[in-house]
C-alpha cells in the first residue's frame, strides 16, 4: 500500500529528516509510528500525502509513483487517503454535516449520495444526532470524531491519522481508538503517529520507530518502547 | 463541471460573504469608494475632453482668393481644397456675403461700413474645415501653394497655443485617470486578499480532501466577482444622479450657458459600464491572484 525505497529529504533550510528512509506497509496494516518529536514522523506523513517531496528516492501509495505524478493527479491521490490531525482542522463556519459533505462536494458527489452517505458515516463514529452543531459546540472527542467522519467519507484506502489523540483525555482518546480499530477491521489501512505510551502498548499493532530520520525499529505486535 | 457543482461554487461564494460579514463589508467598501472617486472623475474629464473639442472645432482656415478668377477657376479651386486630405468640407463665401456678416457682427457700428458696397475691399473666400484641427497648420500650408489664392489665415500663432493648452489639458486627464484606475485596484485587489488570507485554513482543507486547484478558485472567483459588482453599484447611482442634477443646474442657470456639457445619455451608460466593468473585473482578479498563493501546498 505505501512504499518507500531509500526516502531522503533535505528542508530549504538545511535540517535533513530523514535519511535513507525504507518502509513496507501493507494494505490492511494497522501501524503505529513512534518516536521522539523531530524524528521524522510528520515528514514521512506529509511524503505521503505530497504535502512534501522527497529529495532523493522513490515513494508508492496504492501504485501510484508519487515521483511521476503530476498536480492533477495529486488531487486523485489525496480523494484515497483520509487524513486526521491533532487539531482537528474543522471549518467553524460550518455544521457538523457541512463539514463531511465538504469533503464530497470536492469529488462532485450528488446531493442524493451525500444526504445518504452522511449519516452513516456519523452513525460509524457515533455522532448521530449532532448533524447541526458547529464545531465550537463540540469536545474535542467530538470534533475529532467528525474529522474522522471526513476523512472517511469517501472511503479512502489509506487514513492517516497524525497524533489524533494529543489534544484529547484518556476516555476520549479510546473512543478516538475504537473507531480507528472498527475501520481498521473494515479493511482501511491505518497510519498513526502518536507518542501515547498507553495505547501502542495496550492495542499490539505494527509499530514503526522513527529517529534521526531513520526506522530504527519495525514490530509486528510491538509496544512503545523497545521490548 | 456538473451543474449542480456549479450551483455549489455559487451558493459557497455567497454563504462565504455572508459569513465573513466584515471583511465583505470593507472589501466592498474599498470597491464604492475608490470606483467613486473614479466615477467623478471620468465623468469631469469626459466632458471637458468634449469641452476642449468644441474649442478645436471652431477652428477653420480661412482661404482668401483673387478678386479677377471666373467662376469656374473658383470651382476648380474648390475642388481642389475638397481633396486635401484632412479637410472635411468647404464654405464658399462671396466678398458680397462677407460684408453683409461684417456688418451684422459690428451691429450698431455697421454705419461705418456703410458706402463700401461700390468698392468692397473684402475678398472671395473659401471657409474650410478640418477633419482634425490639429492638422490645420499642415492643411494651411498646402492651401498656400495653390495658385490664385492671396492669404491664408486660420489664426496663426494663437492656434498653436490653444492646441498647447488642450494636449496639456487631454494629456493631465489621461494620466490622472490611469493613476487613478491603478490606485483603485492595488486597494481592491489588496483588501480582497486580506479577505482570502483568513481563509487560507479552508483552502488548504480543500486540498487536502482532494480538490483541484480549479475547483478551489471557483467560489472565489465568483464572491470577487460579486464584491466588484456590489461595490459598483452604489458609485454608479451616485454619480448619475450627481451629473444629471448637474445637468439640469447648468442649463437652468444663463450665466452658465457656455458650459455645454455631455448629455445624460450616452455619458450615463459609458461611466456606468465602465464602473461596473473595472469594478467585476478588478474583483475577479483581485481574488485570483490572491487564492493563486494559497494553490501552492
């Protein structure tokens, strides 16, 4: 599903994040990405979805040569990975439901699909009955409950999901977990960075650990650190 | 583009003006005030162009011929005069005609010229208007080269003075309103932009979830297009009404009567369109331009 071959990337600024970078992640896969902050974590999230290219090497996501596409095609790419930040990145001029269909007017879908996809999306991540709240009349659980949504609406083969709990409590974190876990079963592939110690080591998934731009560690049932 | 793609782009760029009351409201604003000052300002420089153009047209040259040509000789120099190019069309004025117009112009000093009739020293003459009064001094010098004609005048010296004045006059305007048209979108396109930074978030989502760049500018384009047209409207309806108050001032008024002005129509319908042009069109741009920074993540 993702695929990276010797991944370099150098910023304008100097600072090299990662170096050498070799990965294999496969459709289906529930990965968690581990490390300390600055290891690389967030650039190998942005290769994947071209916020960023790399300086050197060769990168595949679901086939597609992210090295030869061109901006036409990124916005193809982008419509088949889901993606979740830890600041939820909700529009707050828009309800609940405007937030999804969002995502789906971007892709031209009628108001037909729309007014029947959107609720089963919200009945997936258990926010059914709030279709007409604004993000400001949310908790957090539940705002990142409807990116979640978002991502998902147009059923992406990947989602990646970039700390999806930091900003979260215990509680809302493992809602946030259990609905990863149910898309996961659905045959979502599943990249998560995170650095809750907690819930790596309680879910046992793939773990990859990322330093100095490096994977220094890939576990299929790993925990947070290293065993 | 799906049509119901398209009723969204609409209903987005409108909800996004909605919702963003206040930097709608100063990028309209911006639009009314900078369109106002224009507006007036065509309007003034419209009409003395047509001011300084009446002026030229009284320009005339003025060919006096010899007194011992037959009749057909004057046909063939009017002719002649008739295929200068430039010229648009010849008067002919017999010495006879001449002095009955000097004798109406003087009034009650025409009893001085009483008595010439038998040895009027006035000569024949051909009136000729130019196509271009600028052309007048070229066109006069030609007409003195023909033969049988003894002087020719169209005010040597104070004509090139005038024309001075009216391409300063012309040229002062032109630059004032280029100026001004500059101003007016650096203001608008520049408070459209600042419209568009606060909702770089958005654009960037858009991205995100997959949208193509086309796809993001629609909405924009359509709200700058509105914010344009929005913020023409109120300048238009000012200044029409201003300049057709003005008009009927002007010509209630006697010791304005010199003053002629453009008639309401087509002068209404000109700065109007081309408010309303510069208003959309600086609007649509300003928003391109503006969403083009953000296209690039």
């Amino acid at each position: 599903m993702i695929k990276m071959y010797d991944v370099w990337k150098r910023y304008p600024n100097g600072v090299i994040a990662l170096n050498g970078f070799n990965v294999n992640i496969n459709r289906g896969d529930f990965v968690y990405l581990v490390g300390p902050s600055g290891a690389g974590k967030s650039t190998f999230i942005k290769l994947i979805y071209r916020e960023e290219r790399p300086s050197k090497g060769q990168i595949f996501v679901d086939g597609m040569n992210l090295d030869r596409i061109k901006s036409k095609r990124v916005a193809q790419l982008r419509r088949n990975i889901g993606i979740v930040f830890q600041d939820y990145r909700l529009l707050p001029t828009l309800t609940v439901s405007e937030n999804i269909a969002f995502a789906m007017e971007v892709l031209e879908k009628t108001s037909e699909e729309i007014k029947r996809e959107v609720p089963d999306v919200l009945d997936m991540v258990g926010l059914r009955g709030k279709e007409n709240s604004f993000p400001n009349q949310l908790s957090g659980g539940e705002q990142q409950r409807v990116a979640i949504a978002r991502a998902l609406i147009n059923r992406p083969a990947v989602l990646i999901a970039d700390e999806p709990t930091g900003n979260l409590d215990p509680l809302n974190a493992w809602e946030i977990m259990n609905v990863l876990e149910r898309i996961n079963l659905n045959g979502t592939t599943i990249v998560m960075a995170t650095h809750n110690k907690e819930i790596v080591n309680r879910m046992k998934k793939r773990v990859i650990e990322i330093d100095r731009g490096q994977v220094v560690r890939d576990e299929v049932k790993g925990g947070y650190d290293n065993a | 583009m799906r049509s119901i793609t398209l009723k969204r782009h609409f209903r987005d760029g409108i909800r996004n003006m909605a919702r963003n009351g206040s930097m709608t409201f100063s990028a309209i604003s911006a639009v009314t005030v900078t369109l106002l000052i224009l507006g007036v300002v065509l309007t003034l420089a419209m009409n003395i162009n047509h001011l300084v153009n009446e002026i030229e047209e009284q320009v005339e040259i003025i060919v006096e011929l010899a007194d011992d040509i037959d009749d057909e000789r004057l046909a063939d120099i009017g002719l002649l005069l008739n295929s200068f190019t430039g010229v648009e069309g010849i008067t002919f004025v017999s010495k006879e005609e001449g002095l009955e117009q000097l004798k109406e112009r003087m009034g009650d000093q025409s009893y001085l010229l009483e008595g010439l009739e038998q040895e009027n020293p006035l000569y024949n003459m051909y009136i000729v208007n130019v196509i271009n009064p600028q052309d007048v001094q070229v066109i006069a010098e030609k007409i003195k080269g023909v033969g049988d004609v003894i002087d020719v005048d169209y005010g040597e010296g104070y004509v090139e003075k005038l024309f001075a004045i009216t391409t300063w006059i012309r040229n002062i305007g032109i630059v004032f309103i280029i100026g001004l048209a500059f101003t007016a979108m650096y203001l608008i396109s520049n408070t459209i932009k600042l419209t568009i930074t606060t909702r770089s978030k958005e654009i960037e989502l858009q991205k995100l979830v997959g949208a193509t760049n086309g796809y993001i500018r629609w909405p924009f384009f359509i709200e700058g297009l509105l914010l344009g047209v929005l913020g023409a409207i109120i300048p238009i309806i000012l200044v029409l009404v201003g300049y057709f108050f003005l008009l009927q001032k002007v010509s209630g008024d006697l010791s304005l009567a010199f003053l002629n002005l453009l008639p309401f129509y087509p002068i209404s319908l000109q700065v109007g369109l081309i408010l309303l042009g510069i208003g959309a069109f600086i609007g649509m741009w300003g928003s391109l331009i503006s969403v083009h920074r953000f296209l690039k993540i």
